[in-house]
C-alpha cells in the first residue's frame, strides 16, 4: 500500500475509488466497507484509496479550544490503522493533516479541491452517518447530488451489525474502557493490538530483582512509548493485561503488560504522565539475550484485562503486585487453552 501525507506528491494516483474517513480501529464495520471500495475500484480499473486525517479531528478541535476532555480516546496509533489498511488490501491511503484551513474548508470546496482536482475520484462510498466541511454541513445528499453534477458515481453503505449490535468505533472504545476485551476483539474480527518499536526504559525492572527473591533479572518488560506532541495519543483500553507478544520469536510469547501512565512512578520523572506500554514477558526466550529486543518492531495483543491501574507505594509492594499478576496470567491463560 502506497501511503501519502497530503495531495501534492506525484505518485498519487490520477484516478481512484475513494472512502473518507478516520477509521480508528478498522473495525469489522470499515473492513466491510474496504472490500466493496475494492470490488468497485476493480469494476472501473482504478486504485482503491482511504483518506483518513491526523490528528483526528475531535483532536484538533479539542486542542484550539483548550477543551482537552473533547479528545476522543484513540483505538489505534496511526501505525497501526495504516497497517490495518494494507491488510485490507487498500492501495494507496492519503494522510491529510487536519487543521485551520482544512477546518473551515467549504464542503463545495472540499470536493473541488481535494476530490475532483486532487483526486480526481471516480466513485466515492461513504458511511450512512458521514459529513464534511465546516461546521459539518455537507452530507451525503449533497454529494451524491455534486457526483451527478461532477462526473464521479456515489454510494453509501448502511451499519454493519454484529449479533444486532451496529459495528462502531464508539462500541469498540466502551468495550476496551470497560475491559471487554473479547467484545472488542468481536468487533474488531481480531484481538486488540498495539505495536512500535521497543525503546529503552528505566530500567526499573531489573532494579526489582532486589526485592522479588528467585529472580534475578527482576521484572524485565518490553516498552513501548507514544508520542508527546500536542495531539497525544489518548488510548481507549488501560490497565494491566495479559497479553501475546508478536514478533520476537517463531511463536507469540506470553506476557502480562501494563498500558497507562504507571501511577506508582515519580509524575515528575522522564515519563511521567506520559502514555507507555510496558510488558513483562512471562518466559523470556533464552536465545534473545538479556539486550535482544531493542530496536525491533513488536506487536502486543491485549487479551485480558486483570485489574485497573494500581498505586504501590514501594518497591516491595510493586514486586509483590507484579508477582501476584503474573501468577493470574498464568492462570488465566492455563484456563483459556486453545480458546485464545
């Protein structure tokens, strides 16, 4: 998949079948809605294209209003959605950045500019609740009615339902806040993951070894960090999950991980406040060596939620706690079996 950041590069294609939208989770929703943008771009010989928009645009409007609760919590990083994209098979996705001009754009504008010029989209689909340009005033009948006028074919797709639940980001979002892992897993048609590359931490779980007896490599973990700009990534899930690690082995490890800000750490600290996922692998491969993950593109999958965040107020009581978590991933993925 060919992935540009805006209009004004010479590889975007000079014709597409194009859907628009911020597809924060290709959800079981969007992939249904990709494989008809496919068939119908094969049917006219033309690329099969996504825009999507970073920061997310309840970002954006969060930030200029200095309303930071307006933010929507994320499902994905954008690695991850463009990721998700390529497997759907789509061919190019356009990246454009969300901000004043893009804001307060006309809709009439929008699909004179950005559509038709270009683009120059030969159908577009797009979802049964869709709006554009400012203030959100342009909906579907004004595009349809502008395709007839333009030269391009429209096309809206209705909800898509899952045992009579309609397939939404904002269902996957309540299922992950509220740890339900396995009704987000339904609605995404796979488990929740998160991938990056793994960076260096604190090395704080390897100072643990002082206070976990038996183990002296303490509690080494696996971290992944997220952005610090001013359209932060706000995840949807938090807390501590036992989890699969992909991508450092022939088989997914099992681990138990802990997504949030680490409220037992100093707030003051080099990531205080700041998102990180952080996971413990539960038998870590010999062949790696104690420095072997560095550096390397791993994917994490949630699985199971244990427990909410928690405040330790020493290195004892954060041992134990760790311990005590291992010991129920344990369990829990002994009682899962071949269920995960």
């Amino acid at each position: 998949m060919k992935i540009f950041r805006g209009l004004r590069h010479p590889g975007i294609a000079p014709g597409c079948a194009l859907t628009v939208g911020n597809f924060d989770g290709v959800h079981r929703g969007h992939q249904a809605m990709l494989a008809l943008l496919k068939s119908e771009a094969a049917h006219r010989g033309v690329p099969s294209c996504v825009m999507t928009f970073e920061p997310h645009p309840r970002d954006y409007f969060a930030a200029v209003t200095g309303k930071p609760d307006l933010a929507p919590a994320r499902i994905v990083t954008l690695r991850d959605k463009l990721t998700e994209l390529a497997r759907c098979g789509v061919d190019q996705t356009i990246v454009l950045p969300f901000n004043a001009a893009l804001a307060s754009q006309a809709p009439q504008a929008f699909i004179d500019d950005v559509l038709v010029r270009g683009l120059g989209v030969r159908y577009v689909l797009v979802g049964d609740d869709f709006r554009f340009g400012a203030k959100r005033v342009g909906d579907y009948v004004m595009l349809d009615a502008a395709g007839v006028a333009q030269g391009f074919d429209v096309a809206r797709m209705q909800s898509y339902e899952v045992h009579g639940l309609r397939v939404s980001s904002t269902a996957v979002r309540a299922a992950l806040a509220e740890g339900r892992m396995q009704d987000a897993a339904a609605l995404l048609g796979r488990p929740y993951s998160i991938s990056g590359h793994v960076v260096h931490g604190r090395k704080l779980g390897r100072a643990l070894a002082e206070t976990a007896p038996g183990r002296a490599d303490g509690f080494r973990t696996l971290n992944l960090r997220f952005s610090r700009r001013a359209h932060a990534w706000k995840p949807a899930a938090s807390g501590i999950f036992v989890v699969e690690v992909h991508g450092l082995a022939d088989q997914p490890l099992h681990g138990v991980a802990n997504l949030g800000v680490r409220p037992s750490l100093d707030p003051n600290d080099v990531n205080g406040g700041r998102v990180l996922l952080e996971t413990h692998v539960l038998d870590w491969p010999k062949q790696l060596g104690s420095e072997g993950a560095y550096g390397k593109i791993i994917r994490v999958d949630l699985l199971h939620k244990l427990h909410d965040e928690l405040r330790y107020h020493s290195l004892a009581a954060l041992t134990e706690g760790i311990a005590r978590d291992c010991a129920d991933a344990r369990a829990w993925l002994a009682a899962a079996g071949g269920r995960i």
